[in-house]
C-alpha cells in the first residue's frame, strides 16, 4: 500500500507571537494528490498550543494523541509535556514512524520527532516536510530583511515554498498564540 505524506508546516516566533501555519495537501506515493484541503495545524489544550505535524498520516495523528496525552497530564506546560513524550516515545521503540511535529505555546517553540528528538529552534523560525527547506529558508530571509508579523511571515514562505514543492499547496491552515 502507498504511503500518504508530502506537506509543509512552517512556524515563526516574532514580537510576542507565535504562528504555525502548514499546507493542505495529501500526497499518495509520487504522483497523486489524494486530498487538497486537509488540516495539519490545529489547537490543543483549550486553544493555548498549536501543533502542525508532517510525515506519514497515521505516525503524524500517532504523535499529536501521544503529545495531547502529555500536555492533559502535565497541565498544559509544553516543555515538560515535550520531554515526557520524548521518554514515552523513545521506550516504547517506535522506531519505524515516520513524522514531525511542530509545537508552541505563547513562550516555546518545538520540534518533535517520532523517534524521540526535542529541539528548539535557535531562531524562532523552523519548518518540517517536504516543502520545509523551501519555508525555513524564505521564513528566515524575511524575518532578517522585513518588518512583517510573524502571521505575514509565515503566509508568504508558504506561498514561495507552495511556488517550488510538488507536494504542497496554496490551501493554508494558520494559527496564532
């Protein structure tokens, strides 16, 4: 069977905000799109964290229940939720999955990987999936060469990376803490 993947999930930090914004589209094997209007960012924790996640379908939706799980038990608190998930991650031995997933809250910004990784990004800018490269790099040339909003910053990296990458489109989920 095909594997369903291939999106771009980008994220900024800037002035006090925090946006994830990521693509639409589903991508079966090489070839087709299977679904053009899909969610990959969302809200958890009564709307105070945002995640977007990237990778194999069933891993990514795998790693946000086991994520959600953490941040009911630790009183939404991302960075202990994070490396508690990390633990339960790495002994359970999940070592086939294969997605990312971006987290913030109001303070911090994450990258979690299904094999147990945690990193902050050291500029407030990442990206994950197909398309991530093509966004981290435009996120990271407008936060350096302009004063748009973090919002405005990630919108307009997903339109260049949706212009390059063959898996990702122009149907934008954008969120905001």
């Amino acid at each position: 069977m095909e594997q369903f993947k291939g999106t771009t999930i980008v994220a900024v930090k800037k002035d006090g905000k925090t946006v994830i914004a990521g693509d639409g589209q589903v991508t079966m094997g090489q070839s087709v799109i299977f679904k053009s209007k899909t969610h990959k960012v969302r809200r958890l924790f009564n709307d105070k964290v945002v995640v977007g996640f990237a990778g194999g379908t069933a891993d990514a939706f795998f790693m946000c229940e086991e994520f959600e799980k953490m941040l009911n038990k630790y009183s939404g608190s991302l960075m202990r939720s994070a490396v508690e998930y990390a633990k339960n991650i790495r002994s359970a031995g999940h070592n086939n999955a294969e997605a990312l997933m971006i987290v913030a809250d109001k303070t911090t910004l994450l990258i979690l990987s299904c094999m147990g990784d945690v990193i902050e990004p050291d500029d407030g800018v990442c990206a994950i999936g197909s398309g991530g490269n093509f966004a981290l790099s435009a996120a990271r040339a407008l936060i350096q060469n302009t004063n748009l909003s973090a919002k405005d910053i990630a919108i307009k990296s997903l339109e260049i990376a949706s212009d390059i990458c063959v898996y990702t489109n122009k149907n934008f989920v954008v969120e905001e803490v």
